[in-house]
C-alpha cells in the first residue's frame, strides 16, 4: 500500500480537549479546515485528489465527533481553535505548512496566520466567517444574523436553523450542482450532534472574535483570499472573502462551486488550489 493509500490517525492533548487528527499522502503538509460541523471526513473526495502531492493534515475540530472536551462547561473561541491547529501542526511538522481555510476553517486560519508566526507559509482562505473584516454597521448586522440562528435553533431546533444558515452563507439547497459519480455524506446522528456543537458554541466564537484585520497584511504568511464561482456577491462569506481581498491589495481566486466546493466539487477544486499552491511557492 502507497504512502497515499495508507490513513495515519492519532490524538493530541491540548489545553480543554483532545484532538483527533487524520494524515493521508506524502509531500510537503497540507493542512485543511473544516467548515461547518464538518470533522476530519468532511473532504475525504478532496484529499483522495491531493494525497498524490501533499501529506494532507485534516481533523476533528475541539467538541466535534471525536475530539472530545475535557472541560464541557468552557466556552470555545477563536484562540482556542487555532491555537489547536497550531499544536497539531507543531507536532507533525518542523516547517511552515500550507491551509486550505473553508468557511470557518478559513477564519480559524486568519488568526493562526496573526498569533503563531511561523506555522503557516501560504493560507488559502475560502469565504471567511468573519465579521470584523467587514465595516462597523455591516459587520454588527452580520454578528446578529448569526446570534439570531443560535436563537431559532434553540427556540425550533435544527432543521429550521440549517435553512437560515444556508439562507446566510448564500447556499441554494434546490440547486446543488456537484461534480458526476459523488456519494453525497449521509446525514447520521453523528453530524447532527456536530451541527448542535457548531450553532450552540462556534457561533458564538465567530461573533466574539477579536481578529484586527490591520494585522493581515504584514503577519508573514501569505494569505490567498478565495470564492466560490456560484457564491452570490451579496452574502455575508463573499463579502468576507472580497474585504480581505481588498485588504491585501489583491483579487480573490474563483473555485468551483459555491461556498461549499471543497465537497461538491472536489476534482475541480483540486485543480484550481494546486496551481494556487505551486504559484504561491515561486
């Protein structure tokens, strides 16, 4: 069996939790944040795409399948999670990695970027969930759109909360286009489980972050802002995306898909982060 076939797991104690973590491939590391509830399976297509070039690094997030808390009761934030990915980096590699940040992952990744000098070489940063990219009034809107949800959720529970969320992050769940011969991830109590600990906690962590975007442009990893080609420019992530792109004087690069094309179409997106990889390296 191949260096890219074989699937290394392990775990990693950090401050509150323990981190379940997946290594797939060989080649200079690659570290991918998840979105949403998604854990360390959330983009098996994608890494299969990628596992030939890179030792592709994905994991569960703290309080997500099986990374569990040791401290239930304490709040989750942004420093948590990226002091988590930084620690996790630390302990699989001596180098400066790359990420691929998608939606929260990406936001994560911005603050790794600021407060762990030195980890990261290149972030990609696919449509942010961050709110302090974006100007004081349009920014406060935003952070109450996604206090609003935690609120529905509670008040009406998930399937009514998910049809705000993809209503947020401009996803059409009636039009899903996706690559042909993919086996959708089936929705099992393991996800919805997820989907509570993202809405109760993340959100939350998004809304109180105290991310300074001035700090952005001088942290040292060069950070590659990214959309989505059917995410609508209007909706909140895009216009993450396009503040930072803004910040950083440059465009923001197109993958396939919408917000979520690191799943819907994982041959395509491939392609498009491989060159951005290779350009990011000369």
């Amino acid at each position: 069996m191949s260096a890219t076939d074989t699937l290394r797991t392990g775990t990693l104690a950090v401050a509150g939790a323990r981190l379940y973590h997946e290594v797939r491939g060989s080649g200079p590391v690659l570290l991918i944040g998840q979105s949403g509830e998604g854990d360390a399976r959330r983009t098996a297509d994608l890494v299969a795409q990628l596992a030939d070039a890179y030792t592709v690094v994905t994991y569960d997030r703290r309080g997500l399948s099986r990374s569990a808390l040791t401290d239930p009761d304490r709040p989750v934030t942004l420093a948590d999670h990226a002091d988590d990915a930084a620690r996790l980096l630390a302990a699989l590699t001596d180098e400066p990695a790359a990420m691929l940040g998608c939606s929260l992952g990406a936001s994560i990744g911005l603050r790794l970027a600021v407060h762990h000098p030195g980890r990261l070489h290149t972030l990609v940063a696919h449509e942010p969930v961050s709110p302090r990219l974006l100007p004081t009034g349009e920014r406060t809107r935003h952070e109450r759109e996604l206090l609003d949800v935690q609120r529905l959720y509670a008040a009406r529970g998930l399937t009514e909360a998910m049809r705000e969320i993809a209503r947020v992050l401009g996803i059409d769940p009636t039009c899903q286009e996706a690559e042909p011969d993919l086996t959708p991830q089936p929705f099992t109590p393991r996800r919805v489980a997820n989907f509570d600990t993202f809405i109760r906690r993340d959100f939350t962590a998004i809304v109180g972050d105290d991310l300074r975007p001035a700090d952005l442009p001088g942290c040292g990893t060069r950070i590659v802002p990214a959309v989505g080609a059917r995410t609508a420019p209007e909706v909140f992530d895009r216009r993450c995306a396009d503040r930072l792109a803004e910040l950083l004087g440059t465009a923001p690069v197109v993958f396939p898909g919408g917000h979520n094309g690191n799943t819907t179409h994982p041959r395509g997106y491939a392609a498009t982060l491989r060159r951005v990889l290779t350009a990011a390296q000369r």
